[in-house]
C-alpha cells in the first residue's frame, strides 16, 4: 500500500505540498496557552512528517515559491525602505553584525565541546541558522584544503548532514523565539506594538484594512427639512460654513436642480454633504433633521490624484481653498495626502508637492471636473500589472545571479536576496508612478502566504526525512547541538537589541532579529501577528546584512574550527 501511494505521489508531488499547508494552517490555529504555532510552523512540521514517504520536491518549486514571497514583502514596503536608509539604520547594522558574531563563537565553542570535525561544524551554522549559503562557501573552503580527496568529500557530505539535521530547528526556533518569546520577554503584544507604530508613521490617520470602516465617519450625509433657512440661497446655506456642500433638494416631492442662485422655502428637503462637525454646526440654522426620504439617497466615490497641474504645486492648502473659484471646488473633500507613501499632516499649512497623491471624496461628476483640472486618477482595479511585476522578479533572480568573490570567497544575494532588493526598488518606483506597477493588497497577501508557507513545507519534504534518518543514527546529540546554535543567537541578540540598541517596538525588533538571522519563516510569523508591514523595514535592512555577514561564516569556520 505504501510502495503503491510513494510510486502515485512521485507523479504528483505537488499534492503533498498543498497537504502540508491545508493540514499545517488547520493545526495552526490551535492555541496552547498564549502560544499558537501559526500557518507556517505548522505546514513545516507536517511537511517533515510527510517526508518520510520519500517523495521529491523539486528545487525550481521552492525558489519559486519564495521568491514570490520576498518580492510581495520588498514591494510593499519599499518606498518606506528607501526613506529609512542612513543614519537612523545604523541599530540594524550593528544587530546584524552581532548577530552573525555570536552565532560564529557559538558554533566554535560547541565544535570544540563535543570535537566536532570542519564540515559538520560548517553544516550546524548552515542549518542551525537557516543561511544555505554557507554550505556552498564552507564546501569551496574545505576543497582548498590541503587534505586527501576522500577526507574532503567526507567534510563537505558532513556539511550537509549537519545542514539537514538542524535546519528544520533552526526554522521552528526562530519562529518560536521571534513570533512568542520576544512579546513575553517584552511584555507587550507583536500586534499592539505594529498598530502603535504604524499611527505614528500615519500621524494620526487611520490605514483600514479590507471591510473596516469607521464607527464615526468624517464625512457625512444628511437629510433635513427646511424651516429656518427659508429663502436663503443655496450659496448662502454653504457659506455658513466651511466643508458643506447641498447636494440635493426635493420640493412638494419633486427634485429641483442645485444651483447656487436656487432660493430654499418652507418645508424643502435637502441632502447636505460635508465634515462631520461642520455640517451638524450648520443644522441648526436649517431646519429638523429626517431620518430618510424617498430618493434622496446618493452614491458617492473616493478617487485618489496624483497631482501635476503646476498651478497648485508649492501652495499652502489653505491658500488653494481660499483661491479656487467656487464652481470647482464644490463638492470637494480632501480625505488624505501621501508623499512617497508617507501620509501628510492635512491642514491649511500643509504645502501641495508635485506628485502627492490627494484622496478626495465627491460625487462622480465633482471628482471627474477635479482630475481633469489637478492631474491623473490613479484607476482602481482588482487586476495585477503582471508587465511590471513580471519584469521586477526577472531583475530580482538576475541579481541573485551575480557572484563577487572576495578573496576568494564568493558572495551572492542569491534568489531570495536578489528578489527582495528588486521588490524593495520596485515598489519605490510604484510610489513614484503610481499609474504602472498595481497589486491590489488581496493579491500581494496570498503571495506572501502561499510563498512563505509553500517554501517552508518544500523545505521540510526536501530535507525531513534525511534529517530524521541522520538523527536515528548519531541519537539526539547533533541535533540538540543545533538547537544551543539556534536559540544561543536569538537569545543574545535579543538581549542586545533591548538593553543595548534600546529598541522598544516589539513589531519593529522582531522584525530586525528576523532578518539578522535570515529567519525567513519567522519573519512571516511575525508579519502575521502584526497584521501590518511594519516590521518589513528593519527586517529588509537587517536581512540584506546577513545574507553577506552569515554567507561569510562558511569559510571562517573552516578555518577556525
């Protein structure tokens, strides 16, 4: 039955991939205690299950699956990425410099202790912190070696018996220590930190996510019945305060035309539009507010403009409400503006740039003489630009493909690498054309979802089962070797990052400690739990680090061990 179920799943391996992810994110949710493993601990874990049905994944699979991912995670927070950089990196650098010392003394030191030869070393750094780069550096180390061909082709088979052994720890515990020790060790939830930074990066605005809404809406429609404002014009009623704008009038049941000369009467019913405050101050020189009335309800649009017209660039937007005529500015409320990405503080002295992009609300008509006027819409669609995605992973593995060799050490960004930097550059050019390159949030979630947790189950059905035959047959020792290589990093770099670096976002230092260590799997626990990209940035700084810092430790060990 067994021989009949391998022979089957070897023409389609693919559907122990998707099992390992429909049963991985089911015993994801399961809680014991505060702690829940997560979608992606959980597909790994089935997945080294699995395994032992002997089935291949094929490696173009997971590179796939993981570019997808680090592109999706670089695009989304690259324009904050880019504006991060200078100065206030230099927390991440020098966590990412300690962390790959730490892991590099903790590898010797546990070398020494149970005389561990070059290559099984080299493999515990491997996988015990989860950069396969250093099997191949620590493999072109030992052959230069000046050793017998078969001790060389023993080292480097030992170098992926240590990788095998430990990288499936090496992925859990980080998870483990990231995504649920760090908030203990904090005090403070992953989540609630993330909300607190991103308020901070808004100014105060609100982000919603997909389906939310505001309890108490900034702009609002209203009905009244007019009784005080009988033979006022229209113009008069919205001059009375700013923000206003009667959008529609029904007389003895019968729709009349708004236009600002129309003189109210008696009993006139009317539909005002405007800020909250602003309208219900007004009401009161109106008339008694209506629950409802038949026909007066209207749809209204949000559009975002990317502004261009020269006319308004380097003005106060309290100069240009003051200074537009009327007729164009009627039914007009600027929601938001963001300037690469960053949300600006709205008020009258906030100075209009070109290329901001103004959230405006209005009805269709009113928002379409706005555009034609300020610049371009920025079209709404549930479409992927696959022309420029497409184009930003090829930069991104052509990247990876470059090689540059250090006294001859070769050092590569590698797929992973390559396909984060382009994310990151392409989402900053995203933000500067905002035109081209669309992904709606719905689409960029299921490629980080699928990627991370598809990569993580190809992992363990690639490596679980060479790792659980190797611990059958050395016992438990190397693995609990790489348990102390694995958690003796995080744990310091933890402690570093608090009392040293002074970081206080338990969002943001997850993040970093994440991608100090190429703690891929991690970071995606991470993200979930903050349910925003906030933790992206320090992780995309600290992550390029290590992929040069840690790729670095190959060659080192063999030398030091």
């Amino acid at each position: 039955m067994i021989e009949w179920l391998q022979n089957e799943l070897k023409h389609s391996p693919e559907i122990l991939l998707f099992l390992s992810l429909a049963i991985g994110f089911w015993i994801g949710q399961f809680q014991f205690g505060k702690f829940q493993f997560g979608g992606v601990a959980g597909s790994l874990l089935v997945a080294v299950v699995l395994s032992l049905l002997g089935v291949p994944i094929d490696n173009g699979v997971k590179a796939i699956l993981f570019a997808l991912f680090i592109y999706a995670v670089g695009f989304e927070s690259g324009p904050q990425f880019f504006k991060s950089l200078g100065p206030q990196s230099i927390k991440e650098i020098l966590l990412a410099v300690f962390m790959a010392v730490t892991g590099l003394i903790t590898v010797l030191v546990m070398a020494k202790l149970f005389n561990l030869d070059k290559g099984l070393a080299a493999g515990l750094a491997a996988g015990g912190m989860t950069q396969s780069a250093i099997i191949g550096t620590a493999g072109d180390a030992i052959s230069r070696l000046d050793l017998p061909l078969a001790e060389i082709q023993r080292l480097q088979a030992n170098v992926a018996i240590g990788y095998a052994v430990t990288y499936i720890f090496g992925s859990l515990g980080a998870i483990i220590i990231c995504a649920n020790i760090l908030p203990k060790f904090m005090g403070r939830e992953i989540r609630d930190d993330a909300l607190k930074a991103q308020s901070e990066r808004l100014k105060g605005a609100f982000e919603l996510a997909p389906g939310q809404e505001l309890a108490v809406p900034e702009i609002v429609g209203r009905i009244y019945k007019v009784k005080y404002a009988s033979g006022k014009t229209i113009a008069e009623i919205e001059a009375m305060g700013s923000s206003v704008t009667i959008e529609r009038l029904k007389r003895n049941n019968q729709f009349v035309d708004v236009s600002a000369e129309q003189i109210l009467q008696d009993d006139d019913v009317i539909l005002i539009v405007g800020r909250r405050a602003n309208v219900v101050a007004v009401s009161e020189k109106i008339g008694p507010e209506l629950q409802s009335s038949q026909g007066m309800e209207m749809v209204m649009d949000t559009t975002d403009v990317i502004l261009i017209n020269s006319k308004y660039i380097n003005r106060t937007l309290g100069d240009v409400k003051a200074n537009t005529p009327p007729y164009l500015k009627h039914g007009i409320f600027v929601l938001s503006i963001k300037r690469n990405d960053e949300v600006q503080v709205l008020n009258d002295d906030t100075v209009l740039r070109q290329g901001d992009v103004v959230t405006v609300y209005g009805t269709k008509n009113d928002l379409q003489r706005l555009v034609k006027e300020a610049g371009k819409a920025i079209e709404t669609s549930l479409k992927t630009d696959w022309v420029f995605h497409g184009a930003g992973l090829v930069v991104g593995l052509l990247i990876g493909l470059f090689v540059i060799r250090i006294g001859g050490v070769p050092l590569t960004l590698g797929a992973g690498g390559g396909a984060l930097l382009s994310g990151l550059l392409f989402g900053w050019l995203r933000s500067r054309n905002q035109v081209r390159g669309n992904m709606p949030l719905a689409a960029s979630q299921l490629l980080k979802d699928l990627g991370l947790a598809g990569f993580v189950a190809a992992v363990g059905l690639q490596s679980g089962l060479q790792a659980i035959q190797t611990i059958k047959d050395s016992g438990l020792s190397l693995f609990m070797i790489g348990v102390v290589v694995t958690i003796v990093p995080l744990i310091l770099a933890m402690l570093f990052a608090r009392y040293v670096l002074r970081y206080d976002n338990v969002a943001v230092m997850a993040g970093a400690i994440s991608g100090a260590r190429s703690a891929n799997p991690a970071f995606g626990a991470v993200l979930d739990k903050a349910g925003n990209s906030i933790p992206t940035v320090p992780f995309a700084i600290t992550y390029a680090l290590a992929n040069v810092f840690l790729t670095l430790l190959g060659p080192l060990i063999v030398g030091l061990a």
